[in-house]
C-alpha cells in the first residue's frame, strides 16, 4: 500500500483538473504512516503547506502538533491530508466545482490507507465526507459510521485547529474532542465480542432419567 500510495502521489504532483493548478507552488498531498489507523482531513494547503509541500505546517499545524501529543502520539502515528491538494489564492474558501474536482483523490487516499478512523477538521472536509450539509458547530465530537473507500469507517468531525487558534473557548471544545480519539481508536480495533455459546439441552438418556 504505501508503494501504492506514493506513485498515486507522483501522480498527483501534476494534476491539473482544477484552476488551483496554476497559482500553487507545489501539490500538497499529504503526510504520515500509509498504513495509519487515524486519518486527518483538513481544508486546503495554505501559504507555508504550499512553500513545503507538507499539510499543517504554519501555526495551525503547532497546534495539530500539541493535540496529538497530549494524546501520545505523533505525525509518524498518524496520517494528514486536506480536501483540496493545491493552494488557494490568498487562502480563500474552496469553490464547490474545486472540491468536485479534487475528491476523487482523497477518496483514491483513503481507499489506499484503510484508516479506521477520519477525523474530519471543519466544515468543508466534514461535508463532504459524511455527505451531509450540517455544519461543524452541529456535529463536532459525535462520530458517525460511513463508507469510505468500499469500507465502513468511523468518521469524527472536530473543528478545524485555525479556527480555534484564537478563540479560547473553541480551542477548549477541540481539546474536549480530541481527547476521545484513543477510545475511538480503540473502540474500532477491538476484537468482536465472542459468540454466545449455543445450550444445547441434554438428551433425556444421557441425564440417567431413563
Ligand atoms: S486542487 Fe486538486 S484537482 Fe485541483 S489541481 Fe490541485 S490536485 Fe488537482
């Protein structure tokens, strides 16, 4: 898979489906273990993804960085992508026809990983993976189980780390949120309940009665 998942982001690396082709520096595909268990998916590169080709490395990244820390793991532990794999100018708001355009490369991502978690940060990865228009403030920290990539997959929207880099009380909301994310991780490996065991009555004969 991770072979697999590094000549898709060869691939990548020239796609010109949408208008964002022409003003980035660089596709930024994502970063992390190919094989994660947890998957992020953010917005879109901004102006430092786009200069480093890496997602999540200007200050909302730091952020990223200490959440995942203060649940004990790592970027390695983890994989992160965003919606869209090519800047946009100054920063602004996806279009609908440039989410279109590029979701087939996310989706390509996820069927390749096989995470078993996606925490979805913000609005625009949040609808479109679950394929519901209810915003972030509705749904955050309430996972839900969806098919991504042929596979049943738990997906758990939290707000977007930006947004809560200078509002106090969101920064509390995301940190709440995250801290659920080992026992989601946890709860999506553990091993199915066994099988009740089958009572099957004795014959009459056996129990000595005749
Ligand atoms: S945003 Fe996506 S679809 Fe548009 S050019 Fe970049 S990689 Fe291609």
């Amino acid at each position: 898979m991770a072979a697999e998942l590094e000549a898709y982001a060869a691939e990548v690396a020239t796609c010109t489906r949408c208008r964002l082709a022409e003003g980035r520096t660089q596709v930024v595909f994502g970063v992390g273990d190919p094989n994660a268990d947890l998957m992020f998916v953010g917005e879109a590169p901004g102006f430092h993804e786009d200069q480093q080709g890496i997602p999540f490395v200007g200050q909302a990244g730091k952020l990223l960085d200490k959440l995942l820390a203060g649940i004990g793991l790592a970027r390695a532990d983890v994989y992160i992508t965003n919606v869209l794999k090519s800047r946009p100018p100054g920063n602004r708001d996806p279009k609908p026809d440039e989410i279109e355009a590029c979701e087939g490369h996310l989706f390509r991502q996820v069927a390749l990983i096989q995470p078993k978690v996606v925490a979805t940060l913000g609005n625009f990865a949040t609808k479109l993976l679950s394929g519901k228009q209810l915003g972030i403030t509705r749904v955050h920290g309430q996972e839900q189980e969806v098919i991504l990539g042929g596979r049943p997959v738990l997906l758990y929207p939290i707000y977007h780390p930006a947004a809560a880099l200078y509002t106090p009380a969101m920064l509390k909301v995301l940190e709440e949120d995250f801290r659920r994310l080992p026992e989601l991780i946890g709860r999506v490996n553990a091993p199915p309940p066994e099988p009740a065991p089958v009572l099957m009555a004795e014959p009459a004969v056996q129990l000595g009665l005749f």
